[in-house]
C-alpha cells in the first residue's frame, strides 16, 4: 500500500471530513496515549509545569455560550493537569487552512475563567499553520482573572514530535505533516530550487489570465472597478471585488495544501464578517445557502463552505481543477473560458438574489 496512513485513510472516507478536524483527532490521540510526549511538549514549547501526575486530553469539549456571546464555544483541545484539587487547563484552537473565526480566541479566553474559576493556571493556546500574529492583550481583554496565552505554529510541533523516540506511528504522523506544508523548510531542496526558478513564470502566467478581459468582465458584474489588482494572499493570486454590502467577490487561482493535489482556479463569494453586524452575517450565509441548493441540479453547481457560522467567513464558489484543464491545447484560453462562465452565473447570482446587494430590512 503507497501512500501516508493518514492521507489514505482520510481519502477513504465516504463523506467530506475537514483535514483540520481530522488532523485534531490524531493529535489528541497521540498526546492521550503518549503522557510523556504530551507533557515534554508543555514543557519544551510552552513553558507550562510538567510535574502533574495525571493528564486528560478531550476533543471537541462545548461550553455553552455567556451573557455577550453569540454561539457555544467548541475548542479543538482540551487538555486538564491535575493532582488532587491542583490542576491547570489548556485550550488548544488549531488552524491548518484557516484562520481565526470572528472574536473566536477572546471567546474562549472567557470561557476558560468562568468555567475553570479555580484551576491554579489557565492556558489558550493558538497554534496554526500559516503566520497569523495575535497580540495577548488583545486576547484576554475581557477577562479579570488570569488567562495565559500562548502562539506557535505546526511546524514547531513537527520540530519537537522529530526530537521524541521513533516509532511506526510517529513517522506516518511527521510524513502527513509534511504532506499537509506543516513542516518548516530549512534548507534548499530540488523541488523547492525548481519552484525559484519557474517564479515569474508562474506570476507571468496569472497575471496573463486575469488581467485584461477576465478584470473588465468582473468589473462589468458589479459595475465598478476591482480593488487591489493582481494580490498574493495565502498562496493564492487573485482579483477582488469588495461589494461593500457585507461580502467579497475572488476570481483567482488557490494553491493546493499538498503536493499530491492540484491548484484550482475559482470565483468565490465570501461573506466580510469582520466588521458586520451578526444579523447581516447570517442573512448573507442563508442567501449563499440558497444558492448552492438551488444549483445542486445545474450544470454549474456552487459549493459552499462554513455557511453554517456566519461570523466563520461562510464562502460559496465554483471552481474547476488544473488536472480538467491539462487535457486541452491552449491552456489560457481554457482557463479564461471557465472564468468567463463563473462569472456569467456570480452575476446571474448576483441579479436574482437581490438580498445580496441590498440588506432585507425587518428579518
């Protein structure tokens, strides 16, 4: 059998399960088992006691929701050190292709101190994969006792879990990492030698698709000029539109999270929760909704994602992958080609959903 255990198994399952959920689950898993590991690391990578005989390590814990809070709270870890009425709790909130939810980290900041009011420390801790710097002040604004918070990145974790004793398990764990771009990079490799090299070309071959006719034709869907030009944003290039109506409108290409996949090109609607009102949130993501049932039997189906947490940036896109497109002769045109349908049909969206551009006053 080729392949890493847990790509596989992931690739097996018969419905859609989020790589960072699945990621979670074999972390805790490890951490559970391996109480040496799991207090090594609090030692090593976050300063925190490991003298605690006794450990537990839960996933998916809910807190149901304080005075000010809009939704529960569901962290991705909870860890609890204790010996006899002694103890300290860690939350832990991984991201691996995400980022923050909107106030999700003081959320939980607050959910630590009303629900652990006597443990002898409290610990957030924010690890992810891309560069998405917090400030702690910020974090812990509201709380009055203390909440210690705490920021690294997967590629630290990899750093550690590599310094434990080897095992089978451990090194398919350290290989799915390194599939999923969570293993820091630390010297020049041929690949990444042939990615330096092949650089402008690739930024050339974006800028040939997306400038020019593929800019005017988004610009003619809303009647006004894309903002931002030709950006890099969490190795994707794309054009935007912000529509200032609480969303974002992308046409661009993503790169893929593993090297076993290919990019995709996309136009994409993104619900701007950052800045919006709850209510305007959640009527955008039940318009978005709407959308991606209404196309499940058109030629063009929209896919959602999030559109259940409207604070979550709930998202709807079509898009189409590099491997549809190989096949064909002049690869610009085709790409050209697809953009032109998505955004015939963002703007055939755009026109019967009129609660998109216009906020449904008394819902």
């Amino acid at each position: 059998m080729s392949g890493n255990l847990f790509s596989n198994l992931l690739a097996l399952h018969p419905s859609h399960v989020p790589e960072e959920d699945f990621f979670t689950e074999v972390i805790a898993w490890l951490l559970d088992k391996n109480p040496d590991n799991l207090l090594a690391w609090l030692k090593t990578c976050l300063k925190i006691d490991s003298s605690y005989p006794f450990s537990s390590v839960v996933t998916q814990a809910t807190f149901a929701k304080l005075e000010g809070h809009d939704r529960n709270s569901r962290p991705d870890i909870l860890i609890t050190l204790s010996e006899g009425e002694e103890s300290e709790v860690i939350v832990v909130e991984s991201k691996v292709g995400s980022y923050e939810g909107y106030e999700q980290l003081p959320r939980y900041a607050e959910q630590l101190e009303a629900s652990y009011p006597n443990a002898r420390k409290r610990h957030l801790v924010y690890i992810t994969r891309e560069h998405d710097p917090k400030e702690a002040g910020v974090i812990t604004r509201r709380v009055k006792n203390e909440v210690v918070f705490h920021q690294l990145r997967w590629h630290e974790f990899y750093s550690f879990l590599r310094k434990q004793h080897p095992s089978p398990l451990l090194e398919e764990i350290l290989s799915f990492m390194r599939s999923k771009n969570m293993a820091e990079i630390t010297h020049i490799t041929p690949t990444t030698l042939v990615g330096f090299c092949s650089f402008i070309d690739v930024y050339q071959f974006y800028e040939t698709v997306l400038k020019g006719d593929i800019s005017d034709q988004l610009r003619k869907t809303l009647n006004q000029k894309p903002q931002g030009g030709v950006e890099q944003y969490n190795y994707r290039r794309h054009i935007r539109y912000v529509s200032g109506n609480g969303w974002w409108l992308f046409v661009g290409f993503w790169m893929p999270d593993a090297l076993d996949k290919f990019p995709k090109i996309a136009v994409q609607f993104q619900v701007a929760s950052e800045g919006q009102s709850q209510k305007r949130c959640a009527e955008l993501a039940d318009i978005l909704k709407q959308v991606e049932k209404d196309s499940a039997e058109c030629s063009l189906k929209w896919v959602g994602a999030n559109l259940d947490s409207p604070r979550s940036y709930p998202s709807l896109e079509l898009h189409c992958s590099f491997n549809e497109i190989l096949p064909e002769g002049d690869h610009v045109a085709a790409i050209k080609r697809r953009f032109g349908e998505f955004l015939g049909d963002a703007k055939r969206v755009i026109e019967q959903y009129p609660g998109l551009l216009t906020p449904q006053s008394g819902k």
